[in-house]
C-alpha cells in the first residue's frame, strides 16, 4: 500500500534506468552531467548490484593479440579496430571520471600465453603492432620467453609467451563503490531490493512495475524516459533481443609469499584469465570446457570448472608453490550472436543498452555516455 506522500514524492521521475551495474550507473551519472535538474532514479533488484559488474576480474583491457586477430578474422579489421578503440574511450572515461586512486587502476601490463597446438605467428603479432600503432601511439605486443620464465610460468605447453605493454587492472569493488558515490552525489537516487517486472509505454512517458520481495507488493513508477541496464537479464523486459547469459567462473587465493608476477594474463583464447591482486592470485574463465551449462544466469559454482582452474593454477601458473584458495564465486556475463553491444532505441520513450560481453569494466562509462546521449536526442 502506497502512501499519498510516497506517491507525491518518490515515484515520478525524468529518467528511470533499470540495472545499477557499470553501465547503467554510467548512463545515469552522463545524464545528470548533461542535465544537472533532472530528477534521476535507478532501479535495481539486488541489495548490491547483482550481475557482472561486482564479480569480475578487473582487467582493464583492451583485447589480447589472440583475441584482436580472431575478431579481425571474424568481422573484418575495421570493425575489430572499432572495438578495441571503443575499449580505450570507455577505460579513458572510466579513468578521468573516477580518477585512478578510486578504482584501484595500476598499470602493469600483462601477457599472453601461446597455445603450441594453434600457435599465431611472430608476423601477426608484427602486423597487429602496425595496426594498433595508430591507437596507442606504441608497440602493444611483444614475444619475450624470457618474462614469461622470469614470471615463475610453466612454458612447456606453450609455443611462446607475448608481453602486452599497455594493459591495466582495477579493483572492481573500489570502482562500483565510488560510481555509487559520484551518482549519489549528483543526486541521483539508487533504489535496491527494485526487480522491474514490466515497462509500460503511455503518451507521457513510461510506467515501471516494481517487486518488493521484503513488502510482497508490486509499486508503480513513472518516468518521462527509461533505459534498460539490465545486460545478461535484458530478456526478461524484452524478449526480442540476441542476448544469451554466460556464466563466469572465479577464485582468489590467499596472500602468496614472493608472488613472482604482476600484471594481467590470458591464455586458450582468453578463455583463462589471471592477475595478481597483491599477492593474491585472481584466476577465472573456463566456460569453453561446458559452454552449454556455463549458458546460464544462476549464480553457482560448476565442480569440472573450478577442478579446471585449480589444475592450470598448479600445473602453469604457479607451479611448486603452495596456495590456499580464499574464496570462488560466479558472475554472469551477456553475449549474442555479433561481439558488439546492443544500444537500441525500444520507442521514443525508452533505449536498451546492454551485451557487454566480457569487455564491460573497459566499454561500460562509454555505452553508458552514449545511452544518455541517445535519451536526450529522444528530447
Ligand atoms: C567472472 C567475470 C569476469 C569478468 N572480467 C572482466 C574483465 O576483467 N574486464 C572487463 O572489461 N569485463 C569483465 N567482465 C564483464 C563485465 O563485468 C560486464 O561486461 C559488465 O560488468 C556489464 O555491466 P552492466 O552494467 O552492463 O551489467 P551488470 O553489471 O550485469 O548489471 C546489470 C544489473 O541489472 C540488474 N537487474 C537485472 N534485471 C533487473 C530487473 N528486472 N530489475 C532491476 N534490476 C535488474 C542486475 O541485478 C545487475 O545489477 C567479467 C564478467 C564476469 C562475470
């Protein structure tokens, strides 16, 4: 039951965003850049927010030489180089907007290692250098064995060992919680514990329909404009779109003594993923090994998975060392058919954004700023 002061004072809005991850916070905090009077609310269903941008690995990056030449392979080097310069303007805005220090942002670059059995060759990775030269104003990539042994890795299975010279990590805690804080500040309000279960289109604008699970009733919001944040669920409002879950897979161990690398890694195509966090270990992916029971937006763990991390954690990455795990969790991630988010306009009310891939840490403030501007075109 609402009150006549709720229903006065907290339920209308200029802008409603749906989703309180990296994107949907972006797009609010761009609003209110644009409009600083605008009455601004986001719901969010979580008591935290409760999809990708919480439980990721933090690598703040811009693709890795096995990831940029597949997708020059796949969609042409126009598109791909598009990709990676959209990676650079979201991790440039993330960077000025919050400032280094808030996200825990140090740039210690990172590698790669190869796959002996598909191995790319010394001359791609020349050539990928040339084409990203332009970006990044430095070589990004370079075949250096020796780093990947003094990193404490175990090569044997591997063809070679490429540095990438660019690449950054962040603490993706430190990050959400200051975004909170700077949207907070603008006078944005975040309102938890809000699952959207329908958006309604009138002549005025859009009204939201919200569960309380705590109240067991169903509020009403209105909003002259919406957008939907809501990546890995979007189907859920809008069942038209290409969106699939995928899960992602993670653990940290506890504090390492005389941790030999810093910095953030792939290998198998990306499909692995690791990185110090101190002297910790963060070590994630393996969703090729069980595709169709990662196509998920349950926030388990999968046994074969985690066994999975822990063989590579043994055999590869720290091998004779010994390690305890601290903690594993999962997050969901959102993928389609093309490796390119959605940013689409629903009607003159209302845009969707999201299918950020794993990429969202570093295109998420950029969506974000294109999402408001798109609202505001909408006038
Ligand atoms: C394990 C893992 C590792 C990753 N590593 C990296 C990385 O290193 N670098 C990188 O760039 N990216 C990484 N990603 C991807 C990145 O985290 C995501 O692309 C990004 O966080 C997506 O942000 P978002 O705001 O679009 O979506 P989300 O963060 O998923 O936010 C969507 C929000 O909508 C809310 N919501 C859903 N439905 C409703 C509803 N009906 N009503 C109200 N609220 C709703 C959810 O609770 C959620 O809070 C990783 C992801 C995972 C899972």
């Amino acid at each position: 039951m609402i009150s006549f002061w709720e229903k006065t004072s907290f339920t209308a809005y200029d802008y409603i965003i749906v989703g309180s991850g990296i994107t949907g916070l972006s797009t609010a905090i761009s609003l209110k850049e644009a409009n600083p009077l605008a009455k601004i609310a986001i719901l969010e269903r979580g008591i935290l927010p409760s999809g990708a941008s919480t439980k990721n690995a933090g690598f703040a990056c811009y693709g890795s030489a096995e990831e940029i030449l597949s997708d020059i392979e796949l969609v042409g080097e126009e598109r791909a180089l598009e990709l990676v310069s959209l990676r650079k303007k979201g991790l440039d805005l993330l960077r000025h907007r919050l400032g280094d220090e808030a996200i825990g942002y140090e740039e210690w670059g990172g590698g790669e290692l190869i796959d002996a059995h598909d191995p790319i060759t010394l001359e791609q990775i020349a050539g990928l250098n040339k084409k990203l030269f332009d970006i990044f104003g430095k070589e990004v990539f370079t075949p250096n064995i020796s780093q990947g042994v003094a990193n404490g890795f175990d090569l044997t299975n591997y063809s070679y060992y490429v540095q990438n010279n660019i690449e950054g990590q962040i603490d993706s805690g430190k990050m959400m919680y200051h975004l909170i804080q700077l949207a907070m500040a603008k006078g944005v309000m975040i309102y938890t514990g809000s699952e959207v279960k329908e958006i309604q289109t009138n002549a005025d604008g859009v009204s939201i329909e919200v569960w309380s699970e705590a109240l067991n009733s169903t509020y009403t919001f209105t909003s002259r404009k919406a957008t939907v944040c809501t990546n890995a669920f979007i189907k859920k409002l809008y069942p038209q779109f290409d969106v699939k879950p995928g899960r992602g897979q993670v653990l940290i161990t506890e504090p390492i003594a005389d941790l030999k690398f810093k910095g953030i890694f792939h290998f198998d195509q990306g499909y692995y993923y690791f990185r110090n966090v101190g002297n910790r270990i963060l070590f994630g992916g393996g969703r090729n090994i069980d595709f169709e029971g990662e196509t998920t937006d349950a926030f388990e763990l999968n046994d074969k998975i985690q066994q999975r991390l822990e063989h590579y954690l043994q055999k590869v990455i720290i091998p004779n060392t010994l390690y305890k795990i601290e903690q594993r969790w999962a997050g969901i991630m959102a993928f389609g058919q093309e490796k390119w988010p959605i940013l689409h306009q629903v009607n003159e009310h209302i845009v969707v954004a999201g299918r950020l891939n794993g990429m969202g840490i570093a295109i998420g403030s950029e969506i974000g700023r294109q999402a408001a501007e798109m609202l505001n075109d909408l006038g």
